[in-house]
C-alpha cells in the first residue's frame, strides 16, 4: 500500500502515521518522492482499510499495489532508481561497464587487467574471492585474502568493486570491502542469505537463478528490498534451456520485461551466458540495444592461464574493441558509454 503524504504534512504526522501502520504489524518504508513524502506499508494489507489510512492528518491518497513484488514494482517508485558508487550511477543515461577477471587470482595479475579495462572504459572491476565452483575439487576462491587484494587494486586505480558473497556467514567481511555486493545465480532464492544483504547498506547486484522464472527474480529482489536495503541491480547471465551451443541461453527479453516491472537498475553478463569468448561480443552489443543499463564481462590479461571459466573470457584487446564497437549502439538508443 502506498500513501502519498500532502506536501504541509509534518514530521510529527508521518511519525504518527508510521507508528500507527507498525501497530497493524506493517513495515513502513520512505519512498523516493520529488516534491512529497510517500511511504509504502509493506505486509499483510489485505485487512487494512483505505478510509483508516485516509483519516490520519497529512495523507493525500492511498494506493494498493496489485503485484506480489510491491517495492520492487514500478508502481511504487515511477522514477528510475539510480544507484550511486563513488562517483559512477547505475541505471543513469550512461551505460556502465563492470569487467574483470572471473576470480581473484593475485593483485598483479588483477592490477594489470584493471589498468587495461579502465583505459577503455569499464567503471568497476568485478572479480570473485568467493567462487560457487561445480567441483569442491575446483579452486574455491582466496576468501578474504582476495577482498584484501580487490581492496589494494582498487586504491591503486580508484575502480569500486563487486564481489560476490556466497555465505550468509561472510557478510560482514564481503560487505566491508565490497562496493557492490553480488548474489550469484545460485543463491537466487537463498532467502536467508537475500535477508541478509537486505539488511547491509552496500547495492546488490542480484544474478539470474538458472532456472528462475523473472517474477521469481522479481521476488527475490522483493526480499532484499523489504529488510531495508533499496538498492538492487538486476542482472541477467542466462538460463538453463535445452539448447547446447551455448552454455546458457540469454533472455534478453528480461531486460524491457525487468524495466517495465520495476524501477531498479537492470544489467547484462553476456559472459556466464553464453559460456564462448566469440558470443560474448554480440550478446553485448545486443543488450544495449535492449535497453540495458549496464555490462558485467570478465576480462583477463590471459584467457587461456584463467584459473576460472577462461573460455567466455575476453583479452584486454578483445574488450577494447567491443568497448568501441558498442560506442554507436549506446548512441542509437539515446545512451552513452
Ligand atoms: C560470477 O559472476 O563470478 C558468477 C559465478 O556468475 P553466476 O553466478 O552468474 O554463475
Ligand atoms: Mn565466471
């Protein structure tokens, strides 16, 4: 439910307003509003009637969001969430770019791809010190001594970061170094570790479950919204289909899907999609088009000696290119890059 407060409402109003919506057992949250304060009272609002909420003094309207996923809707908030890192905005005109290594190997090799990507262009550099692997014989990832060197590369270049947090036991250390905390497509729907990210003050970026259906996703990011934490980028990588020429199948049709439903920030990893260095090119290029907000690509001064995923990796060259390939296509839908 969302009630939209008149403009001469005072503070003391909306403090009563709220400590009378807690009474009911709903939590109110402050909206973005331009010119007013709007809350949504999130809960079960099914008993709760218009006319109790339009009696308190202040209110001007009172609204029911239909969808299951209410401050996720569009609905809720009609202006695009902007999501602010240092001085880069997600989900702004400006397309941004996070790219990197799929793991975290050693701060000379996450250096020298750092210094590469961001002189052409990619504002974050993303690389995993946590890594979800197939095999628990596979390298699992440094854990905190990765955050360590993430932190050390980003002082030397200025890039934030993002890293996955795969265990709600590592949340305090993740959020303390991370500038953006991703969920990885496996722990979509690992409503306790969602909770808890929820209740960090650091953006999420929340991947794609393999098999997740969007108003799934749409749910997940719900669940991280309603512990408090309103800052969630969407990011597809790609789900599992029959097909086998790719590792998994893109839906790009998530993006003006994702965008229409909601008001948060949504972003393409061509990468984990297509699992193939020569596909990663085109589905970019492809999610620009679609209107996405922004790329997750991993980069490696040297795909082939990756320790993770080397396949769908890009070079530092093969990235520039793609960097300036997509220049014009950010231009046609009225973005840049
Ligand atoms: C990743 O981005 O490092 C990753 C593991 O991606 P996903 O969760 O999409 O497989
Ligand atoms: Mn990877």
């Amino acid at each position: 439910m969302i009630i939209v407060l008149k403009p001469e409402a005072t503070a003391k109003e909306i403090k009563h307003i709220k400590a009378e919506l807690k009474a009911k057992k709903l939590t109110p949250h402050d909206l973005p509003g331009m010119m007013r304060t709007v809350i949504a009272a999130v809960g079960d609002t099914a008993k709760i009637d218009e006319a109790w909420v339009m009696a308190f003094p202040g209110v001007e309207k009172v609204e029911r969001i239909q969808k299951p996923y209410k401050l996720v809707a569009r609905e809720t908030t009609k202006e695009p969430t902007l999501i602010k890192v240092g001085k880069e905005v997600i989900g702004g005109d400006k397309i941004c770019v996070m790219a990197g290594p799929c793991s975290v190997e050693s701060v000379q090799s996450l250096l020298d791809v750092a210094k590469e990507i961001k002189k052409t262009g990619a504002k974050f550099l993303r690389g995993g010190a946590y890594k979800p692997r197939t095999s628990p014989y596979a390298f699992q990832g440094h854990g905190e001594e990765g955050l360590k060197f993430l932190d050390e590369v980003r002082s030397a270049t200025g890039m934030p970061i993002v890293t996955e947090l795969m265990d709600p036991r590592d949340t305090e250390v993740v959020e303390r170094y991370a500038d953006v905390i991703q969920i990885g497509t496996r722990n979509m729907q690992n409503f306790s570790l969602l909770k808890e990210v929820g209740k960090t003050r650091k953006p999420v970026l929340l991947k794609r479950g393999l098999a997740a259906t969007i108003k799934e996703f749409l749910m997940s990011a719900e669940y991280i919204m309603s512990e408090g934490n309103h800052q969630v980028i969407f990011c597809e990588r790609g789900i599992r289909t029959f097909e086998t020429y790719t590792r998994n199948t893109l839906d790009l049709s998530a993006v003006p899907i994702l965008k229409k439903e909601s008001h948060l920030p949504v972003i393409i990893d061509p990468s984990h999609a297509v699992g193939r260095r020569d596909l990663v090119a085109p589905m970019a290029m492809a999610a620009v088009a679609a209107g996405a907000d922004g790329l997750m690509i991993e980069v490696h001064m040297d795909p082939e000696k990756a320790w993770s995923d080397g396949e769908q990796t890009l070079n530092p060259a093969a990235f520039a290119e793609l960097m300036k390939a997509l220049k014009p296509i950010a231009k046609a839908v009225g973005r840049t890059i």
